[in-house]
C-alpha cells in the first residue's frame, strides 16, 4: 500500500470486493469499512452473538427494497441519500466547513434543488465516465476547465500515516493485547494481525 491518500491497491482492493456483491451494492462497498467476514474474524463471540452475526449490509438492502427509482443509478441516489449523506459525509462536511464559516453543499441540499434533480434523467447525471455532467454543463461558462474537469477530493486524512509515524505509540498501547482481552469486545490476535 501506498502512502498516498488514494493508493492504487486499496481502491483495487475495494473494487473487486464491490465486484463480488450483488449489483446494487457495488457502490456501497466503498461505504462499508469491514466486510462480514472480517467482523467475524474481529468481534469476540459475545459481540457477535449480540449482532446475531450482523450484516454490514443488511440497512442499505433495506432503503433499496424502499425505492422505487426506475433506473439503478436512481435507485443508488435515494440509497445515498438515506444513508452516506446523512449519516456520514454530510456530517463531517458541515463540521470541517464550520470552523473557516464556509458554505460547501447546503445549496445544493435545497429540498426544492433535491426535488428537482430527482427528475433528471440519469443520462444526464452520468454520461460514460463523467459525473455531474449537466451541472458541469449548467456552470461551465462560469467554471475554468481545471475546475470542471479535476477529480473528487474529499475531507479524508492521512490517517494510515499518522498510525504508522507519530501515533504509532498510541495505537499499541491502545490496541495491546492487555487492553483488548480487558475490554472483551474483540479478538486480541486478529487485533494484532491487523496492527502488524
């Protein structure tokens, strides 16, 4: 892995995972953190009993049972909705767009702009390769093209670098096998499989 924010292994990794899920999925996958097969390998056995063996993916499933989108990029957009928008990235952006007082997506969060771009057919959200494609259309007379055209760039941070630099003290005392087995929520080895 690279220490690059989007190493090409990791996103390879993530593609092939979402690959192997059912197509409605596949977008999700890049939400989900632990698949359920490495919950299995993580949680200790009370944990898993209570989640009755949980299923990361179980809510999503839900909300795309609830849609009634026509098309399946419709479909994802009210999963989205439903689920990454408000309880994830929504959050974190008003948090980290709060502190210099910007405005980021509230605009765009409208009910009345959401309304409405329910109502665009997916050809013009997604043509080929190119999201966004009308609303790049829309401003690209008021956009320069280095803007229009560079990639997404979200608020991550470089997070798998600080734990293997300056917070590595940090993470083994707070993932030792001490603390693990004392707090009994998860298994001390695969603990330390993944730390290694």
């Amino acid at each position: 892995p690279s220490p690059k924010k989007k190493g090409v292994i990791n996103r390879a990794k993530r593609f092939v995972e979402g690959a192997l899920l059912p197509p409605e999925l596949m977008h999700t996958r890049w939400m989900i953190f632990l698949q359920n097969q490495e919950k299995r390998q993580l949680y200790s056995r009370a944990l898993l009993d209570a989640f009755k063996n949980g299923n990361s993916y179980k809510y999503i499933q839900e909300y795309f049972n609830r849609s009634d989108g026509a098309s399946p990029l419709a479909r994802q957009e009210y999963v989205d909705i439903k689920t990454y928008l408000t309880d994830d990235i929504l959050v974190k952006v008003d948090r980290m767009s709060m502190a210099p007082s910007l405005e980021t997506r509230v605009p765009f969060l409208d009910h009345k702009v959401m309304e409405f771009a329910a109502t665009i057919p997916s050809s013009l959200k997604l043509k080929g390769l190119t999201t966004k494609y009308i609303l790049k259309k829309a401003v690209s007379n008021l956009l320069p093209p280095q803007i229009l055209t560079r990639g997404k760039e979200g608020f991550s941070i470089p997070i798998k670098n600080w734990l293997m630099q300056e917070l590595r003290p940090l993470l083994l005392d707070t993932l030792s096998e001490r603390r693990i087995k004392q707090r009994g929520y998860f298994r001390s080895d695969y603990v330390q499989h993944l730390v290694q």
